[in-house]
C-alpha cells in the first residue's frame, strides 16, 4: 500500500508520495487539497495522512474504505 501526505509547503498545500520529491499537486488552500485528494485516491489504494498547518498529524484515511484496518478508529 502506499502512502501520502497532504502538508502546507509555504503559502500552498501539497499533496506528496512518501518517498517522493515532486508534489502530485499543489492548491492553495487545505479544502482544494482535499477535494483534488479524493479524485487523485480514486480507485488507487493507499493512505494519506493528513496534517494540520503546523505540520502536526490531523489524521489517516485509507483508500479504498475497505482497505482500513477494523482496529483503527475512524
């Protein structure tokens, strides 16, 4: 499975694959991120992880839905 991350990266928000130099995308506020996040997770499997603005974990989502592990809230 792979994993993402959605972190602001100076004025913009940036979408990122863990391990990954290049952004996937770039929108300037966290709510554009997010809505361009859901289309990019479509039918792709993976985790993003999601963090405030402080750069301090927020949450995970898992794609697809069924993907997510029972034990985990959420």
């Amino acid at each position: 499975m792979d994993n993402y991350h959605l972190t602001k990266d100076g004025d913009d928000w940036k979408l990122q694959k863990e391990g990954s130099e290049r952004a996937i995308k770039r929108s300037g506020t966290k709510a554009d991120a997010m809505e361009h996040m859901k289309g990019y997770m479509d039918g792709r499997e993976g985790s993003v992880k999601i963090h405030k603005e402080d750069g301090k974990f927020q949450e995970e989502r898992t794609y697809p839905r069924s993907s997510d592990p029972r034990s985990s809230k959420g």
